[in-house]
C-alpha cells in the first residue's frame, strides 16, 4: 500500500442562503460518521467567500475506503440532507504535483 492518500474532493454549490447550514450538516457529517470510517485520514471543509459554494477535501487510505464510505447507511442518510442544500459534485484521485513555500 502506498503511502501516498487518495484524495477525495467534493464540490458543492450552494443554494442561496444556505451556506451556513450546509456548513454545519458536514461538520456534524464529519464529526459523527466520517472520523469512525476505516481507512478516514483528514477533511477540510473550504467555503466560498461570496457564500455560494463548499468544497471538501478529503483523505483516504484507498480508493476501497472512499467506495465503503459512500456505500456506508450512516452516510447514505445524509446524502439527502445535502442535496436539500446544495448541489454535488466529486471527483477522486491523487497530487501530482505540490509546492509549499
């Protein structure tokens, strides 16, 4: 197993106004379903300054561990929860390329 994570990155337009309460429901997500995941390294939840988006960078052990997450029933029972907030877009993969000053 390689030691490099897979990335897993969710980007999610929000509905007016709805920002904060999307926010919110990740946080909970992450705090109570996402931490207890086999193979969860880190999230970052990064919002959007003019209120309208959400991304969320994830970490993963494997790409088995972001598929069991998403196949999950605790997480399934916030799929819904989004989507009344926001719509969803994700794409998995890995850095290529990295710089840090």
């Amino acid at each position: 197993m390689s030691d490099e994570p897979v990335i897993l990155i969710n980007m999610l337009k929000v509905k007016p106004g709805k920002q904060d309460a999307l926010i919110a429901l990740l946080q909970q997500n992450t705090e109570t379903v996402i931490r207890t995941l086999h193979g969860w390294k880190t999230t970052r939840l990064i919002a959007a300054k003019d209120g309208a988006g959400v991304v969320i960078y994830s970490e993963w052990e494997t790409p088995a561990a972001v598929e069991a997450m998403r196949s999950d029933p605790r997480m399934q029972a916030y799929f819904p929860k989004i989507m009344e907030l926001a719509s969803l877009d994700s794409m998995v993969g890995s850095a290529v390329f990295g710089q840090t000053r």
